[in-house]
C-alpha cells in the first residue's frame, strides 16, 4: 500500500513553461487535493475534488488547472509558470464519509526561474 | 479571511520534557481540528484529531486539548523524544459535511528536542 504518490519529487522549470505535478493513491479516496507550502506559512489549498469528473478551487486556485478522470489520479497542470509558483506542492486524500485526516505525499518541490 | 494562528513559531526542549504547542483559531464555526507533523523533505503526518463537541482527546503520548471559549488549541506531546523534532501544524475544518477536506493550516511551530 504505497499511500499518496507524488512525482517527480524536484522541478525546475523557466517562465511560461508549462508542466503537469502527478498525484496518485491507492486507497480508494474519494476526496483528493492539492496544497502548496510557501516558507513560513502554512499549506494553502490550490484545487480539490470529490470524485472522479468533479473540481473545484480552493484558496489559491489562479494559474493551476486539475482534472480528475479516474478515482486514483489528481494531475495539477502549470499551463505558463510564474516565478510565483515557486513551491513545494503537496498531494492529499481521504475518504468522503466522515470527518477523517487527510493523508499527504511527500511534495514535489517546484522552482520557477 | 479567518486563519489558524500559532503563538510560538519556535520551541526547544529536553528530551524528556512534556512540550506544548499552542494554536489559536478565529472561527467559531470550525468543528474538527487536526494536528500535523512535518519532518524535513516529508510531507505533514497526521497525529491527532478533535471534533468540536469534545474538550480533550489522548493518544500514544500526545493529548489535544480544545478550549472552544478562548477558541485555543494545544498538543500536548510527553516525554519528547529527539524524533519527535519536526514542525508542528494545527489545521482547522471550518465546516462540516464535503468540506471537511478543506483544511485552514497554520504557519507552524518547530519543535526541536535536545538529547
């Protein structure tokens, strides 16, 4: 049971590259989100959805695109990287039923140049 | 908008200490609080949770404490055992039913434990 799968775990990419960050769990959560983490704040929530064919935004939702085709995978798309996007990025899941902890990846840390 | 806030961006202590970590929150609708731990080059580990119709909740050496009145939140970690050195995050679930997801976060206490 490999949990929540993120990859690749570093990036770096030049302004207005684009580029898509993988998530992938395997325990059959419905509900998946991306979060990133800037330093000295704490993790803002970018994109989430609770099913396979439903989006929606979270907090910093601006320059990030997500699609959710099957239960498994949550893509984040970077369509023109910004200086800005410099981040780590988290990946996280849980279950729809009840009030149950998100579980996280271990990041994908992304440097726009 | 509304945040999770921590008092102490920073704590030191000795193994073997008890340590506290403090965070205050601002919406009194929040019902479900969590607290994470986040080592270097991981991503944050759950630890403990409490639901809003509960004042205390105890795990394997960590305690959560909820004061809805001053609406603080404490994690209570015994005997600090140097592995226990990470960042700390209290995370907030502002409503309940399909955003319980949604997670507000706080800024984050490090913790370090000297041998």
């Amino acid at each position: 049971n490999a949990g929540v799968t993120q990859t690749p775990k570093f990036q770096v990419l030049k302004t207005g590259q684009s580029m898509t960050l993988q998530c992938a769990q395997d325990m059959n959560h419905e509900y998946m989100s991306w979060y990133r983490q800037d330093p000295g704040m704490g993790l803002r929530l970018i994109h989430y959805s609770v099913g396979a064919g439903i989006t929606d935004q979270g907090e910093v939702p601006n320059g990030y695109n997500v699609s959710r085709s099957t239960t498994e995978d949550f893509p984040l798309r970077l369509l023109s990287a910004a200086p800005s996007q410099t981040s780590v990025y988290f990946c996280a899941s849980t279950q729809i039923v009840g009030n149950s902890p998100l579980h996280f990846g271990n990041g994908t840390r992304l440097t726009v140049t | 908008g509304e945040s999770v806030g921590l008092h102490l961006p920073t704590l030191s202590v000795q193994e073997g200490d008890n340590s506290i970590i403090n965070c205050a929150y601002s919406n009194s609708a929040s019902d479900y609080f969590i607290w994470y731990k986040q080592e270097s080059g991981k991503g944050p580990q759950f630890i403990i949770d409490i639901r809003s119709n509960m004042d205390k909740r105890q795990g394997q050496r960590v305690t959560v404490l909820l004061n809805k009145t001053v609406k603080h939140l404490s994690l209570q970690i015994a005997a600090t055992q140097p592995g226990d050195s990470a960042v700390y995050f209290c995370a907030e679930n502002r409503a309940g039913g399909t955003s319980y997801g949604k997670l507000t976060f706080g800024q984050g206490t490090i913790l370090t434990v000297h041998p």
